[in-house]
C-alpha cells in the first residue's frame, strides 16, 4: 500500500482469516466418512455382503463334513472357510466400493463441489484412502472371523482357539481378512486414473478377477505376472496345503505378502498424483 | 482490498481451440458484478479458472491477492455454485452439506442455518436425487454461503428456478453484496441481470468486449426501435426496407405489429401515410439492455443460426450479417439514422 509495485511480485501464501482454523486432515477423513455413511446403499451392501460371504463358507463346511469320517485336517476347513465363492465376491465388492468412491464423485462432477471446497485435492484422495482402508479392513475382518468361526463349529467341534493355534491358520485369517482394504485401495487408484465410471468398474474387475484365469502358471513371465495380481496372492496365502510339486509355478509366501504391501501405496500415490496434476 | 477478484491476462487453450484469451478483468467487494457473455463465450471456463478446478495456458487468477488453489480449505474463502447437478442424488440435504462443513472444520449448525436461509429447512432429511432444479439452485447456493465467506461466485444460479425463486435470488445476492462482499454472478441472458447487477463484466469468444457499469453499458444502446400497429404488415414492409430500415415482425396473427430501426416514428408515419397504408400503433421504443448486449455480442457468439434471432434482432439496416464490423459499434447504421433524421 505505501510503496508503488511496478512488476507484480509472485503470490504470497494464503493468509488465513482470522477466524480460519488451522487445516486438519482429520476434518477431511470425517467429511469422507459422512459421505460413505450417508449412502442409504452403503450398510445395505455391507449387511448382504457378510452375510452372503458367511454363508457361503458355512453352506462349503456343512457339504464337506461328510466327506472326513473324523476331524477334517486344518488346510480343509481353511479352504472351507475362505472358500472362493464368498471370497471372491467379497473382492468384487470391496474393489467397486474403492473405485466408486472416486469415480462416483467424478461421474455426477461432486468431485468440483469438493474440489472448491477442499483445494487441496491430494489430501481428498488420502482422506477417501483412509476411509476405504479402515472400512474394508473392519468388514474383512467380520467377514473372515465370521466364516473362520462358522466352520469350525461345523467341522471342528467348535474348538475355535485351538484352531486357531494350528499352522498356517493366523496367516490365512489375516490374508481373507485383508484383502478386501487392499483390493478397494486398488480400485480408488484405478477410478481416480480413470474417472469414468463404467470404465472404471470393467478394469477392476478384469484386474482383479479376470485376468489372473488368463495368466498360466507354467511359463515363467506368465506367472510372474499372475503373482503380481492381488486374487492369486490370497489365494496362495489361505492355502497351507503342503506344495504337491508337478510342473506350475506356485507363488511364494513372501512374494505374495510383498503384492499385499506393495499394491495399496502404489494405488494411492497414483490416485494423489493423478488428481494434482489434472484438472478437475 | 483483500477480497478482490483480479484477472489478469488469462488464457485457456484446449488444443489449438481458445476458451479463454487474454482476459483481464477486476471484480470488487459490495457490488453484484455480472458476468455475461453468449453461450460458449468463456464464462464457465474463466469461473473454473479462478476457482483452481483448471490450470491456466497463460496469465493468472486471484482472489484476495492469491490463487485460490493456494488455500488448502476453500468454504471461509470463497462459495461457488458452478453447476447445481454437481451433487449425489443419494445423499439428503443435509447430510451433503453435513460433509462440507465438517471437511472444513465449520460446526454443524452452519448446516442448519444455511438450509433456513435458502428455505430448504424442510426438505433438509430428503434425498436430493428427488428435487427439482430449482431446489438444486437453492441446495448449491446453500452450500456455497456455508463458511460465510467473502467472495461468492454463481454460475448461471436461477436456471430452473420459479418466478419467486429468481426473485429470492436477486434479493439474496444485493443483499450479499450490500453485506460488503465481492459477488460475481454469471448469465447469458442480459434480462437476469439488468436488475440485479451494479456492474457488467461482457465477453465473447473468450475476449473482454465490455468492463462497466449497469449505466454506462446501457448508455451503449442508443439505437430506437419504433414500434408500428398494422394489418398491412407485409406491404409496410417492404416500404420501409426501400428506405433503409431493418424490420422485424412481432405481435401475433390479427395483432401483427413491426418492430422498426433505423427510421424514425415520424417518417414511418410520413411513409405510411404516402403509401396508403393503415397504421394503428406507433410508438418509440427505448433500446434495452439486452439489445446492447446482443449488439455487443452478435459477431461473437459460437452458435448461431445464420439469420436467425442473434443476427436478425442486431439493429443494423436490413439485419444483414457484417462479420466485420468492430464489437460494440454501429458505424454502419449510423449514417442511416443521421440522414433519416436530418
């Protein structure tokens, strides 16, 4: 004000009113929980989901059980338990809610209301990541303790604890349980690529149930690209059989740990990347 | 003045086609600033430029000193209402604006008051998949005032609303601005904001044509149109077309009537008396507003049917399309006038 300015100096940072609190990125994880609560679709899909998932194991444990004259061996009532069946389904479902949940608020333009709201738009796909992730991780966590315990009951005289103490059971119960966060946080990534909603849907779910049928296991680059996909990792990780050999390349456990620590952060700095780049 | 809009040399390009070219404007607090311009002309895209949703190819856009994209939280700096369908049909109300709110830290009664003030309180547990348009408006301009801020921008905010609801608008945004803040409204339709705006900020082609008063932009129209009563329409015609006027038909069947420019009433009354013919109405028309506008805008507007209500309701003589003629001047239709009227 006092001095003239002949060339107009760069911006300087925002100053905030008065009255502006600091920015929270807890206020951003909230906004986006309100958001998935307040889809009237949201506790209904979820309700049919666990039950439909739970039922699927428990229908699995009561048509195999006449099949083993005594206790049925652990790896067999972990098959039972995270059966493909609800299992894949619970990947189809977790993987569309993570991708609608951008490409949803692309597909009707919210995503503009929200972007005028929330400048910072890298910090809108973080918030909508921690929501996906903390949701998923809770419904996979009931799905997979509710089928666990199912058949146990059903096969296993009911011994839950010792069930639990057997080989491999705690891997498998944490890989079902966490599959459904990593499958939705890889969906967020390929919606906020895509933002177009059908499109979106087809890729994650060709992603994340089609291809791998495609991907043989008897060539090498080929199951290396199989192993790379998130379905065939779960598959591995609920699987204790011991290895039978023949001519397949089996994945490994650390390998397909490794696809379940890799996948989510990769998927979100793509959704953050994208949407900071873009225009909206 | 930290609420200011400034733009200064803005341009878009999208592949070799121009949206926005070098556009500089100032829009400042307690005034209703209009921003108007023919369909295509570029005010969408500016209105996203300055709000950050896209990136400029050139120059820049500031709000209070800074580019809005700058602010990590938007509501407490600046309410925008671009396009009321921008919602999940889904959610209620209230739980949409609910999620704002608390996105930018601001407490849910805000929530509450806002829905009041825009006179959704009742629809506020309603889904929004089931309101009108006009409720749509009313929702975006809710969401728009929730952080109070001081700068509001609306993007064509009474499409779809009722006679009261356009009414309700015009008193909220000269309230708004009688409050001291900066509102920027845009239109295509100059009859939206003649009563509204205190000034105009007019583009076509993603150009600046005009940056002015209410007054000052009106002053522009200073073309008359007479207005003749006659049920030999088709003969009057085509003797006042003979002497260099621009006839346009109006009224309906029985009631026909001849909106005349270019000539003045006394020699209309001259010519038609010469000539035999029956007049019943003749009365001189004041040039609106919005025959400024279209003036203004009429070589610039993207879509257009060639001789069709843009190019023919422009008052130059025979209402034949001059592409080159210089927005905003009538130097063509002036030496008409003056030898018509000396």
């Amino acid at each position: 004000m006092n001095a003239p300015a002949p060339a107009a100096p760069p911006p300087p940072a925002a100053p905030p009113p008065a009255n502006e609190p600091r920015a929270r990125f807890g206020d951003l994880v909230a906004a986006e929980w309100i958001k998935t609560r307040s889809l009237r679709s949201t506790p209904w899909l979820l309700g049919l989901l666990v039950v439909f998932v739970i039922g699927a194991a428990t229908f699995t444990a009561l048509d195999n059980k006449g099949d083993y004259p005594g206790i049925a061996p652990s790896a067999q009532r972990l098959r039972d338990a995270f059966t493909p069946l609800g299992f894949m389904t619970l990947i189809l479902v977790s993987g569309s809610v993570g991708a609608l949940s951008v490409a949803g608020e692309y597909g009707s333009g919210l995503i503009r209301t929200t972007t005028v709201a929330v400048p910072a738009r890298g910090s809108v796909m973080l918030a909508k990541a921690v929501v996906q992730a903390v949701l998923w991780t809770a419904a996979g966590l009931l799905v997979s303790a509710g089928s666990f315990v199912s058949v146990q009951v059903i096969m296993n005289g009911a011994d839950v604890a010792g069930a639990l103490g057997e080989p491999g059971a705690p891997r498998a119960l944490a890989a079902a349980t966490l599959v459904a966060p990593v499958c939705a946080l890889a969906g967020l990534g390929i919606g906020a690529l895509l933002r177009h909603v059908a499109t979106t849907v087809v890729v994650t779910t060709s992603a994340l149930l089609l291809l791998p049928p495609f991907l043989a296991e008897d060539r090498r680059w080929s199951a290396d690209l199989r192993h790379a996909l998130i379905q065939p990792s779960w598959e591995r990780l609920v699987d204790t059989w011991p290895d039978g050999g023949g001519p397949f390349l089996r994945p490994t456990v650390p390998g397909s740990w490794a696809v379940y620590v890799l996948w989510p952060p990769a998927a979100v700095a793509v959704a953050v990347l994208t949407v900071r780049r873009r225009d909206v | 003045m930290a609420d200011v809009i400034e733009v200064d040399e803005l341009t878009k390009k999208y592949g070799d086609k121009t949206a926005v070219d070098r556009l500089s404007f100032t829009v400042r607090p307690g005034q209703v600033t209009g921003f108007l311009g023919p369909n295509g002309a570029g005010k969408t895209t500016t209105l996203r430029l300055i709000l950050g949703l896209e990136r400029p190819t050139g120059g820049t856009a500031r709000v209070g000193g800074v580019p809005f994209a700058s602010h990590p939280r938007g509501l407490r700096h600046v309410g925008a209402l671009l396009d009321a369908q921008q919602v999940h049909g889904g959610r209620s109300a209230a739980a949409h604006l609910w999620a704002l709110a608390r996105g930018n830290g601001l407490p849910r009664r805000r929530v509450g008051e806002v829905l009041d003030e825009v006179g959704l309180a009742r629809a506020a547990g309603r889904r929004i998949g089931g309101f009108s348009l006009g409720m749509k408006q009313r929702l975006g301009i809710a969401a728009a005032l929730l952080g109070d801020p001081p700068v509001l921008l609306f993007d064509e905010p009474v499409n779809g609303m009722d006679a009261e609801g356009v009414r309700w608008t015009r008193r909220l945004l000269r309230r708004l601005a009688a409050e001291g803040r900066t509102v920027f409204l845009s239109s295509h339709l100059m009859g939206e904001l003649e009563n509204t705006a205190d000034r105009l900020v007019v583009i076509g082609q993603g150009r600046l044509l005009a940056a002015e008063s209410v007054r000052e932009f009106a002053a522009r129209a200073g073309g008359r149109t007479v207005v003749v009563g006659t049920p030999q329409a088709a003969e009057l015609t085509r003797v006042l077309v003979a002497e260099g006027a621009a006839v346009e038909p109006e009224g309906s069947a029985g009631a026909e009537r001849l909106a005349v420019t270019g000539l003045a009433a006394d020699r209309i009354g001259a010519l038609a008396l010469r000539h035999g013919l029956q007049v019943n109405e003749l009365t001189t028309r004041a040039a609106s507003l919005e025959a400024a506008f279209m003036d203004m805008t009429a070589d610039s507007a993207e879509y257009r049917t060639p001789g069709g209500p843009g190019a023919a309701e422009r008052p130059s003589p025979g209402g034949r399309p001059d592409p080159g003629r210089a927005p905003g001047r009538r130097d063509e239709a002036e030496p008409t006038r003056k030898g018509k009227d000396a």
